[in-house]
C-alpha cells in the first residue's frame, strides 16, 4: 500500500523536474524577483520559449502538403513553412547555449515576429481564401498571449497587417466583392481585438508584476525583521512550520551582565541622553556576542542577556561567552576612563556566566521572541547579582569547562538568593601561554589551533607532569 501510494507522488516529480528542464516550471520561488517589468517579460519568455519553439518546429510543415495541392505555382509558400522550422531551431539553440540573460526574450520576438508577418505573406499570396484568412486571424490572436512588450507587439501587429494589404494591392486583387469583404472584415476584426487585447492583457501583466514586486518587498520587510527577531534557523522552522518546537540543550552556557547604579546615573541624564548611552553599550554588546557565535536573547532594562552553544549546540559555548566577557569589561573600563577624565557619571558593569541544560524556543502568538528557560539561567542571574563591580563571576561548572585556558581566582563558596552556597570564581584573564600582543585580551595562535580541535569535538586534558594540554578524541 505504501509503495503504491508513493508512485503517483514519483510520477508527479519526474514529470515537475522534467518541466524544469526545459523551463517550464520553477521548482522554487524565486529568491531575486525580476526588479523591472522588461526582467519580468523576460523570465516569463524563458519559461514559455522551449514550448513554442518545438511547437513552431515542426507545426507548419504538416501544411506543405496542401499548399502544393491547392497552389503549386506558390513556392514562396513551402518556403516560408520550413523557414519558420529554421527560426525555431535557431532560437532554441540560441537559448540553449547562449549566457546572454535576455535570450529567450530574443528568440521568442524573432519566433512570433516570423509567424505573423509570414502569415501575412502567404495570406495575401494566395487571395486571401478563408482557410488562410482563418489561421492569420489566428496568429494575431496568439501574438498577444506571448510575453512581449506591448511597442513589440503592436509593432509586429502593424507590420503584418501592411504587409497583407501591400501584397493584396501589389497583386491588384479585386476588393470589391462582397467574397472578399467578407474575409477583410473578419481579417479586421481579429486585428481590432488584437489590439485591444495586447493592451488589456499587457496591462494586467504589469499590474501583476507589480503586485508582485509589493508582495515580494513586504516579504523581505518580514524577513529581515524575523531575522533580527530570531535565530536565522529558528525563523526558517517558524516560516517553514509555523511553530517552533522547544528544545533541549544539555550544555549552554548563559551570560548576564548589569550596570551598578544605574538608577543613580539616570537620574542625571535626560532620556534622549539615556537612550543613547545604552544605545552605545548595547549595540556594542551585540557586535562582541555576534563575533563569539552568542545568540542574543534580550535586554531587561539596563540588563543584558545572551547565551552560547544556542540554537546551534557546540562544545565551546563556555569559552565563547568568557572571551565575549572579557571583550565586554574592557569596553566598559575604557568607557569608565573617558568618562572619569571628563567628570561625567560613569557606569560599572557586573557580568555573571553559568553554564549547563537549558530549554529554548519561542513564545508568544502574535509577538515571537526566542528565549531560555531553566536552573542554568536563574543561576547565571545568581553569578551576575553575587559579583562585583568590573569582575566576571562564573560558576564552577563554568570554570571547569574553561580553566585550562584563563586564569581565575576561586571566590570560596557565595551566597546566591534561594541557591544556598554556590562555589564562584572570578575570570582574570587569558593565561600567559595562550595570550595575545593586544594587553592579554585577544588570544594567539596556540590557543586557536586548540580552539579549533576543540570546536571539532575533541576534548581537553590537562597533563600536570607534563604542563600541557592534551587533546583526546
């Protein structure tokens, strides 16, 4: 039953993704919608060229037969049905092998161009009968479902009819007859309504495109703004599902960080001033976080919230969010000395890091927000709120995962409100053996190649009778 089922569903994409190969069907939206009407015409000549191009193969030379028959002094008429075969292939060839963005385009005027004005020819060469007067009309009619700009189409229109009635005039054909009036009259019937038609449908045409165009930027608008909402992978499940399902992270690591009297300094500065100093440290805080992979969860106030190895689990989260720590306390000492040298107010930060499980996904309905839930997170709160001022307070769970690495000093076991006694430590900085040129804050090469072992999956132990670090798959 299960096999069965699934053959419809095989046959319909063998037969999609053969449409795809001669670019009749797009198998995806497109990500870069044509910007003008002309691209817009262009791509949908792209799509519909292979079509009418083996249809206008071979369609006209099932009529050399009867042309022979009822004029076999009309050699001109043969003549003009295989030449349409060779503009065909021309085209296809042309759009087959050609780079040149606007071929199909091309090919296709140069296909409908040749119809109508051959057409016209054999129309007028053999007076006008009502079997041929019935397929010109016909082929000012298929003129308008193609893709042209409507200055091509009413330019092909009008070279056609003149060169009808150039040919009837030319051969002296007897008009006045009601025989031929009859026909002429269905003749400028069909090229009214040409008309008309190309007008109307180009007109939908552009209407359509542009709808498109303000659908196509208001998705971009959502995008964007889903995109600075949320994860980039969150936001492709939420567009894809319509949900996020939470998730479980057995190892993340958290990192507050909050101003010391902030409510004093406030009081001091108007809020446009206000603003724009958080505005400053903020929008630095979202550089350092996007530089160490961290995922910026939100600000609470003067608070600030991030956390590593979230959406996209990693083994260095620990080391990401102690290195972005460390990045951040030096931005803010630089700050303190500006500040102190102009004898402006001043903040200090405090910064708290846990590390452990966590749960993440989005809440909400109608306003989405990306967050974390769980112990890890209260307890990085406790690190934040149980530090000092211009120190980075870590647990030593966190300290475990990143010890071989930066120096730290053991704090004994601190209070934390409704945690009890909770070991901390204070992050001093790189170790010599693993720090930079730039005052200890950027780590050298040693570190990185470790770092990258480490980022592939291997772990880290520490030989003390030898005094390095030893990697272990």
């Amino acid at each position: 039953m299960r096999k069965a089922a699934r053959l419809p569903s095989r046959l319909k994409a063998g037969a999609l993704h053969l449409l795809s190969l001669f670019r009749l069907y797009e198998p995806a939206v497109l990500i870069d919608y044509p910007r003008t009407y002309r691209e817009e015409l262009q791509r949908q000549m792209n799509r519909i060229l292979p079509a009418i191009g083996f249809w206008g193969s071979f369609q006209w030379l099932l009529f050399i037969k009867n042309d022979v028959v009822l004029h076999a002094d009309a050699l001109i008429l043969p003549a003009l049905r295989v030449g349409l075969t060779a503009v065909c292939a021309a085209a296809l060839i042309y759009f087959f092998f050609s780079r040149n963005p606007q071929r199909g385009y091309f090919g296709g005027l140069a296909i409908m161009a040749y119809v109508d004005i051959a057409t016209a020819v054999i129309t007028g060469r053999v007076d006008a009968e009502p079997v041929y007067m019935s397929g010109y009309s016909l082929a000012l009619v298929l003129i308008v479902l193609v893709p042209l700009e409507i200055r091509h189409v009413f330019a092909i229109l009008t070279a056609s009819l003149a060169t009808f009635f150039g040919i009837i005039l030319l051969r002296g054909v007897e008009l006045s007859t009601a025989y031929y009036q009859y026909n002429l009259l269905n003749l400028m019937s069909a090229g009214v309504a040409a008309y008309l038609m190309s007008y109307l449908i180009s007109a939908i045409r552009r209407r359509s495109w542009e709808k498109s165009i303000i659908i196509a930027q208001e998705r971009e608008k959502s995008d964007l703004l889903l995109k600075n909402t949320l994860p980039e992978a969150i936001a492709q499940e939420l567009k894809a599902d319509g949900r996020v399902a939470p998730k479980l992270y057995d190892e993340a690591t958290v990192l507050f960080t909050d101003f010391i009297g902030f409510t004093q300094i406030a009081e001091q500065l108007s809020p446009a001033q206000l603003i724009d100093e958080l505005d400053k440290c903020f929008s630095y805080f979202d550089q350092v976080a996007k530089r160490y992979k961290l995922e910026k969860l939100k600000t609470i106030g003067d608070s600030y919230l991030c956390a590593g190895g979230i959406p996209l689990a990693n083994k260095t989260n620990a080391i990401d969010c102690v290195l972005a720590a460390l990045e951040i306390r030096a931005f803010m000492q630089q700050m303190k000395e500006i500040k102190a040298a102009q004898n402006l107010p001043y903040w200090e930060l405090r910064i708290g890091i846990h590390t452990g499980p966590l749960v993440a996904g989005v809440i909400g309905e109608s306003k989405f927000a990306y967050d974390v839930w769980g112990d890890t997170v209260n307890t990085a709160s406790r690190m934040e709120s149980a530090g000092r001022a211009g120190e980075i307070n870590i647990s030593s769970r966190t300290y475990e995962q990143i010890k071989y690495f930066f120096d730290c000093e053991y704090r004994g076991a601190q209070s934390a409100k409704n945690k009890g006694e909770l070991a901390m430590y204070f992050v001093k900085g790189l170790k010599n053996r693993f720090a930079g040129e730039s005052g200890g804050l950027a780590p050298n090469d040693s570190f990185h190649a470790i770092y990258g072992e480490l980022a592939r999956g291997k772990r880290v132990a520490f030989r003390r009778d030898l005094g390095y670090l030893a990697l272990s798959a």
